[in-house]
C-alpha cells in the first residue's frame, strides 16, 4: 500500500468538496460544496470535523460562493462586496462554538478585506483577495503540520525512557481528514513511523461519535501503519501493560493562554492516567488553535450535541454492509453529550505547534502561551 495520505477537501478555484465523514469508512462520498450555506452544514453536521478542517472548509466555501457570485456580476461596488463577505464571515462563525480556528480564521479574513477594501478601486480587487488569502489556507495548514510532526517526533524520541521501544496512544482523528493534510497528534505518529522510530499506534475508539475507530483507525490502516484499537475505558489498563506506550498526544480545539486545552471529550482522563502512569502528555496543534483572548480554560465554551449521537450506534451490519443505526440505550435516560472537555496546563507535558515545542518553566503549573506566540 503507498504512504499517499487521504484527502477531505478537494479544492480548485471555483470547486470545492468535501469528504462526507458522516459515512467514513464504509463509504467514500465526495459532496460538492456551492456556498457559505453548503459551508456551514457541512460542519455543523459534522461531515466536515477536526478544528483546521472547519475553518479551511468554511474560508473556501465563502472563497466558491464570492467567486461564483462575482462571475455573475452580482458586485456593483466594493462596499457589496464588503456587506457580503462580513455576513457570511458571522454566519459561518455560528456552526460549531468551540474550535478556535474558525474563529481566528474569521478574524485573519476580516482584518484583510478590510485593508485591501480601503484603497480598493473596483470589487474584484476585494474578491481576489479574498479567494487568495482562503486558498493560502489550504497551503499553509499542510507545511504547518508537517513541521508539528517533526518536533513532536523529536522530543517524543529525546524523552523516551527506552529510545528503542516507543509506541503512542492518539484519541479522536487528528490527521488528513481533520486537517488539509498529515495532520496534527497523528502527523507526529506519522513522522515517528516515516522515521523507522514507531514500534506502534493505538487510538482510542472515541466515544460517542467514534472518531477513533472510524476515522483514525481508517487513516493508520490506509498508510499501513502498525496499530491498535481499543475502546476509550481501556486506556489506563494498556499504559499498565504495556511500558512501550511512552507518550498520549492529542489535538487540540482551543488552547487558553495558560495553556488550559479544549479537546474531543476524553481527553482529560487520558492526561490524568498519562500522569499517573508517568508517560508524556502532549498537545499537538497549529498556533491558530492557540486563543490569547481566553485566560484559562474555564472560559472556553464547551459545545453540547444533540443525546442520538450518544443513545445510538452507527455503523454498516455485519452480513451484508447496508448502513444502520441502533440505539444502544434505555429509552427515555436523559443524557449529557459534552463534545469537548478541558485538560489543565498542569497534565500536560508540553503544546508541540509549526513554531516549536512549548513547555512549562520550572516549577511553574501553567503555560505562558503569549510569550510563545510574541
Ligand atoms: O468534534 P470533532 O471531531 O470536530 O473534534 C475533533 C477534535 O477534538 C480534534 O482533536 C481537534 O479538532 C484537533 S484536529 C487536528
């Protein structure tokens, strides 16, 4: 099998689509993506997941609807252009609460057609900014995350107890399909693996979604790399059993300036037996899910989902492939579906992003990510 990695978001100017990962793995189902309405159910539905996905699928989809829009001469001025980037910009930003990125992507985009609308004479100056800055996107998320890769691999490999043994356990999806490409947590397994240094993967199952199972078990499968599924109650038990597992690493949706992270529901109890069983915890993610403006992790809005993803079981029956969804559940139990939850600075052992490794002063519980950001 080749190392190519999968793709999520197929993109030319004009053309966006995304891979439905509503239907991963048992189908691949490409949709086409026309507007900022398209954008926006996309993930909201979660087709379309993972904190750099959202905000590159939410840029290109408005970066497609002002291309077509423009094409058809909707624009007479640039003030037009302007109202119709800004509301699209809002509306986009009210998909999903808690992923940084799409946020900080609005922002970036907004700040921008603002400098190029000052001195601009006609719209098309304003709409090829636009679609040019969105299309960098794409580009830049790709070379961040194989720099992640590469120092995550690097300080897993200084910090291991036995150099020669190092497996590592990944929660949720982090990789292409999160991603526009390689991925985050799982772009540093994969540059473990490309290194010859990775005994082996495991990934948690991922409850209640099943990113784990559907998603990055998929990926590890397609790129041939040695691995594992277990289910997310398993974890403690396997750091216990098995010494090779020398570091968690996660992605993340938003990191406080403390360095407080929101990620995949989850995450928490993996960094508390990650401490108790004295292994590396580590948060891999580019700087744009790194959020100044929120202290510490207790502002951070935590996204609720609706009880059928946690009361059902979504799958393919076994006999015959035909797709179904069960319910697993005692009718009428009432249910708390937190999509994400809140890692303390203190568990973690270090924020590996594009710019290098991030780590606590000595003594100190807490990170100080604005140092690191400048
Ligand atoms: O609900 P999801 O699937 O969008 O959650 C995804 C995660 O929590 C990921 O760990 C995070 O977004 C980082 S993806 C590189």
């Amino acid at each position: 099998m080749t190392a190519k990695t999968l793709e999520a978001i197929k993109y030319t100017r004009g053309n966006l689509s995304i891979l439905n990962q509503l239907v991963l793995p048992h189908e691949t189902i490409f949709e086409t993506v026309l507007s900022v309405q398209n954008g926006h159910a996309a993930i909201k539905s979660m087709k379309t997941r993972g904190a750099p996905a959202i905000a590159i699928v939410a840029a290109l989809s408005l970066a497609v609807e002002v291309n077509t829009r423009a094409e058809n001469k909707e624009f007479e001025t640039v003030d037009q252009v302007v109202k119709f980037l800004f509301e699209s910009l809002e509306y986009l930003k009210t998909s999903r609460p808690t992923a940084v990125n799409l946020f900080d992507a609005a922002g970036k985009l907004w700040a921008l057609i603002q400098a190029t609308a000052k001195d601009a004479k006609d719209p098309m100056t304003v709409v090829n900014a636009y679609i040019d800055a969105a299309e960098q996107m794409l580009v830049d998320d790709v070379k961040d995350n194989k720099n992640i890769g590469k120092f995550g691999a690097e300080f897993i490999l200084d910090n291991a107890k036995d150099k020669n043994r190092i497996s590592v356990l990944t929660h949720c999806n982090t990789g292409s399909l999160a991603t526009a490409g390689w991925g985050t947590a799982l772009g540093i397994i994969r540059d473990l693996h490309a290194n010859g240094k990775l005994e082996h993967a495991y990934c948690t199952e991922t409850r209640p979604y099943n990113q784990g199972s559907r998603l990055t078990a998929y990926e590890l499968v397609y790129e041939n790399i040695p691995a594992t599924l277990i289910c997310d109650n398993m974890a403690s038990a396997l750091l216990k059993e098995n010494p090779s597992v020398q570091a968690i690493v996660v992605g993340a949706d938003r990191v406080a300036a403390n360095g407080d992270t929101a990620n995949k529901i989850g995450t928490y109890q993996l960094a508390i037996t990650a401490k108790y069983h004295n292994i590396m915890f580590i948060v891999a993610a580019p700087s744009t899910s790194i959020d100044l403006n929120t202290k510490t992790g207790k502002d951070i809005v935590i996204e609720q989902r609706p009880s059928e993803e946690l009361v059902t079981v979504t799958g393919v029956r076994v006999q015959d492939d035909e797709p179904t969804c069960i319910r697993t559940a005692a009718a009428d139990i009432g249910v708390w579906n937190p999509s994400f939850d809140v890692t303390p600075a203190e568990l973690i052992s270090a924020i590996v992003t594009e710019q290098g490794v991030v780590l606590k002063k000595d003594g100190e519980t807490e990170f100080n990510m604005s140092s690191f950001l400048n």
